[in-house]
C-alpha cells in the first residue's frame, strides 16, 4: 500500500490528511491521485465507501489558488446529502490551506445560499438542479473552473439529471480538468465521457465482477405476506448492529419503519417526501447509533456514506443488478465482513437468477429461522447486554437493592423476570398485527417517472395482514 507521505502532496495538505487519521492510500487513491495532479481526466469505477472524495479530494485541494476569490472547482453529486458529506470532507481537506467548500443543494432556501457565495467559497459542491437554479440567476459563474467531478454519474443518470449535467459542462471551460467517478459504466456515462474527457485515465474494476468482497450474501424465498415475519425472525437471529433495509416505495418505509417501531426496533425510515429537517434528524441518529435500523428506498439512500452497517436487507428485491450492487456496497466496507439478505418471493426468482449471471456470483438460499431459533437469538443479546453491564461496573449502585430482593426471592426467577423486562416485553410473533402494502415489480421505465415507486400502479393496493 502507498503512503500518502509518498504522493508528494504539500505540507499543509499532508497535515491535514493526517489529522483527519488517514494513514495508507485505497486503491482508487493509489491510481487517481497522481494523475488527477499531473492535471490528466479521471475515469474511475468505484462504489461509495472506497476513499474516492480523497482521490479527487485532495489533488483538487492541491490545484487551488486560496487567495483567489473565483470558485475554482466544482463538484457536481445526485443527492443533497451526498452533497453535505462531500463538502464537510473538503473542508477537512483544505483546513490548513483556508479552503472553502459550499454545498448547494434543493430545499435549501436559496436567497441564504446567495449570501453564502458572497463569501467567496474556491469549492462548490451541489446537486444537478439547484447548480442549474444558480446558472440561470447568474449567481454562480463557472468560467474559472479549474476541475469539475461528477460523482456517482450513474445515480445521477438514473434520476435523469444527464441533460442538467450537460448544460453545466458545456458552461465550463474547454481546458477543464474532469474527474468523473461512477460504480458501473453504463453506456449513457462511457458516451459522456467520451464527449467532455481528454483522453481520461480509466481505473478501477469492471461492473460484471463488482460484487463486495467482505459480504456474505444470502436469499431467503418467501411469500410476499410472509415477509414481514421472516423479518423480523432474522433481525433476532442475527442481531444487526447496524442494518439498512430497502423497499421499492415511501408508503412501504413508512409502514415498515412502523410495524419494527411497534415491536420494539429502533427503527426509522427516510425517503424523498420527508422534510430536510426531519431526513437530518433521521440520518443524524443513524450515524451516532441511536437508530439500529434505517429502512429506505433507493432514492433516498443514494450517496449515503455511513460507516459501520453490518446488514443490508432487500425487503424487496431490486430490479436490476446494478442498484443490488449499489444496496449491498453500503455494507463489507474497510475490510470489515458484512451481510446482505435478498428477500425474493417465487414469482422474482428469475430476477435473482439475472443478478447472479451479471454479478457473476451465487447468492446463497437460506432456510427461514424458526419462531424458536428467534427466541432464542433474543436471548442471547438480553444476555450480552446483562454482561456487558456487570462488566461497566455501573450496577454496583443497585448492589443493595439486589442483596434485599435476594433475601426473600430465589435468584433464578429474580432474574428471569430482570430478563422479561429487559426485554421491553417485545409482542410474540402472534400476537401483534402488521399491515404492509402489497408492492409488485415495475419495469426501470416506470421506476424512473417515480423511482420511490408510490405511484402509476394502475390498480389499487391491496392491504395485507400478517
């Protein structure tokens, strides 16, 4: 592995690479950063999580000029909260060169964002939509542009922002330095870059063997009206520190996210109708722990990079192999092992067939745990938590409680029923009932026009109840 004190980059920026606790380059670092400083186009194949903000990151901090009072570099992402991580990223990188990066992203009023550029930030980093709101109000000017970089292209092709992305490049100048990082390569990018890259540096790895080496992947074939259980079996079996679950529509993450609340998950769910405020609130007690389980539609959890997710769960599978790739990478990442679970009903097997052919990896088929088999990873975790907390040495303080209890109760039932009540008392499997709505497979052209899947059904949801 390459050291960062051996890419030549200057004092101040090597400080700050060190502060912020990097040690070793990634691989996609190892590749992109010499040649993104030698001022070469980019073309890297990389999913999120690889340490590709730092390989266009840091040779863009290093290309810019902190005296200057022109926006030098832009970076263009599909998701406002992608925008958000990316920018807080450069700032950490530029901290010591006094380099500023703007995120510019919609539902963000934008009279504050005109009186944020007024502070002359050298980095811009904004969604399709709003970067264009901007142009058109001639509040941004890109004709100083030193280095543009699209990041994740194939999200933002997929949520249609290709002819956004073209008019912002074509307002760019033709000596641009072009760094574009996408997780597949899909014909519409390999085009784009073939019109606005000078003969770009292409590295990373091919979409037909992109899978995540560090994740085990597994299947369980289960009736749609089934799923819900099967569930939350699993999340008592393999008690997920950290779990993202996906479904195709908002109305599923919200009753989803419900139905775990009500058996005593933690567990919330975000996707593109909730308001800024509460999407940061959600993803702010996620990221801190607070929240164990965050369940999202593939929209909402685009350019989401959250550290430490042991579990992702297809609640509904994808429908094409690239956003399974995508779902999967959220977890496996820096060498730590992961687990993704695909939930697939009878009639979707050839679609889970089609993903492994294209994936070219077998997902293995699981049996369905018992009821009993979840009884007793509950059990388990009560008894870890109890460990854990003679372990702390915070029960001291109950001590003479305990000794008291002790006297006139025998220990085994004193602490089976310490156990109960740990247990928050969770409903049995038959004891509370759940209403999911029915979701069916869309074709990718229906996904597109409204990709939570919510509506053009064309026939009612049925209702189901488990």
């Amino acid at each position: 592995m390459t050291r960062f004190q051996d890419l030549s980059l200057s004092d101040l920026t090597l400080k700050a690479i060190i502060n912020m606790g990097f040690e070793e380059a990634t691989p996609i670092q190892e590749q992109a950063i010499p040649a993104a400083m030698k001022g070469r186009d980019v073309l890297g194949q990389a999913q999120t999580g690889t340490g590709k903000t730092a390989a266009f990151g840091i040779p863009m901090v290093e290309s810019i000029n902190p005296t200057s009072r022109d926006i030098q570099c832009i970076v263009i992402t599909p998701t406002r909260e992608l925008a958000i991580q990316v920018a807080e990223e450069l700032n950490r990188i530029g901290l010591f060169k006094g380099i500023h990066a703007l995120p510019i992203y919609g539902g963000q009023d934008i009279k504050g964002q005109i009186k944020a550029l007024r502070r002359d930030p050298q980095i811009i980093v904004g969604t399709p939509g709003r970067l264009g709101d901007h142009l058109k109000r001639k509040t941004i000017r890109l004709d100083r542009i030193k280095t543009v970089v699209l990041d994740e292209a194939d999200e933002m092709l997929d949520m249609g922002f290709i002819d956004d992305i073209v008019d912002i490049l074509k307002k760019t100048p033709d000596n641009r330095q072009t760094l574009l990082f996408s997780a597949t390569l899909p014909e519409p990018i390999k085009r784009l870059a073939g019109k606005f890259m000078k003969d770009p540096l292409t590295i990373g790895i091919k979409s037909k063997t992109m899978t995540v080496a560090g994740t085990e992947q597994e299947y369980y074939e289960v009736p749609e009206k089934q799923k819900f259980e099967v569930l939350s079996r699993l999340l008592d079996v393999q008690l997920p520190e950290l779990a993202i679950i996906f479904v195709r529509t908002k109305r599923r993450v919200d009753e989803l996210s419900g139905a775990l609340k009500e058996r005593g998950y933690q567990a919330e769910g975000i996707h593109g109708d909730l308001v800024q405020s509460r999407r940061d609130s959600v993803m702010k007690g996620f990221k801190e722990g607070l929240t164990e389980i965050l369940v999202a539609t593939d929209v909402a959890a685009r350019g989401l990079d959250i550290s430490g997710v042991t579990h992702v769960y297809n609640f509904d599978i994808p429908q094409d192999p690239d956003s399974y790739v995508h779902r999967i990478g959220r977890t496996g990442r820096a060498g730590k092992a992961g687990m993704a679970v695909t939930f697939v009903t009878p009639r979707e097997i050839n679609l889970l067939r089609m993903i492994e052919r294209v994936t070219r990896h077998t997902i293995s088929r699981k049996p369905i745990p018992s009821a009993g088999e979840a009884f007793e990873g509950v059990q388990r975790a009560l008894a870890e938590n109890l460990l854990r907390a003679v372990d702390d040495g915070n029960a001291s303080r109950y001590r003479g409680l305990a000794e008291n209890l002790l006297e006139e109760n025998d220990s085994v039932s004193l602490l089976s029923a310490a156990l109960l009540i740990l247990s928050k008392e969770k409903p049995g499997v038959d004891s509370l009932s759940v209403e999911l709505t029915e979701d069916r497979p869309r074709s990718r052209k229906d996904t597109r026009s409204d990709p939570s899947g919510s509506k053009g059904r064309g026939k009612r949801e049925k209702r189901r109840h488990y």
